[in-house]
C-alpha cells in the first residue's frame, strides 16, 4: 500500500509504463533531453566509427545513461519547483540553478571522457 493512501502500488508493469510515458514526455517537451539524445546518438555512431573496445563502449554507455538520467531529474525537480511557487522566489530559483549545474557538471565530465575514447581510438587506427 502507498503510505497515506487506501491505493495499492501500481503493477510492475504499469510502473514501467508510467516511467515510459515520463520519458516520452520529457524527450517531447525539453529542449535539452533532445541535445543530449542527439549528441548521445553521434557518440554511439563515431564509436562504431572508430571500432571502440570494449571497456571504451562501456564508458560512453555509461556517460550517455548518466547524462540523461541527470536531465531527467533536473526536469522533474523543476516542475517540482515550479508547481510550489509560482513567483520569483530565491530558493525555488537557487534550486533550479543547481539542478541545472549538476547536468552541466556531468555533461563536461562526459564530454572530457568522451575526449579521451574517441582521441585513443583515432590514435590506434592511425588516421
């Protein structure tokens, strides 16, 4: 049962459908999410490109997934935010701003690792 609630937990398998629609939504309505889904899709294809090994494959992987769960939770905590107040409030903005930094801390950390694969893998095919 959901605490507070009279209502049992959803199914595993609508769970996994609300998650579904959750990121259905985002890829929909954010800008951001749409750049990293793009920038995360030309990582895997210059992989691919560049014939990455395996321990390289798992790090891209990893910085994508990371990169877009950060997104997502910035999205949500912002809504969040914006459903408590609806004025200008210091704290619902420093909230915000520090999502946003999170995401922008992950995302340079992920394009430094990025650097790192993609220039190794161009080095070893000697292009």
């Amino acid at each position: 049962m959901i605490p507070g609630s009279d209502r049992e937990h959803p199914t595993f398998v609508r769970s996994f459908r609300y998650a579904l629609e959750g990121f259905v939504t985002a890829v929909t309505t954010e800008r951001n999410i749409k750049v990293q889904l793009a920038v995360g899709v030309a990582a895997i294809i210059a992989g691919f490109t560049l014939r990455i090994d395996g321990l390289s494959w798992v790090l891209v992987i990893l910085c994508i997934g990371l990169v877009i769960f950060a997104e997502l939770v910035n999205t949500a905590i912002e809504a969040i935010v914006d459903l408590a107040t609806q004025e200008l409030h210091p704290l619902a903005k420093r909230a915000k701003d520090i999502a946003a930094a999170s995401v922008f801390t992950l995302s340079i950390t992920s394009a430094i690792v990025g650097a790192i694969v993609f220039i190794r893998a161009f080095l070893q095919l000697g292009l």
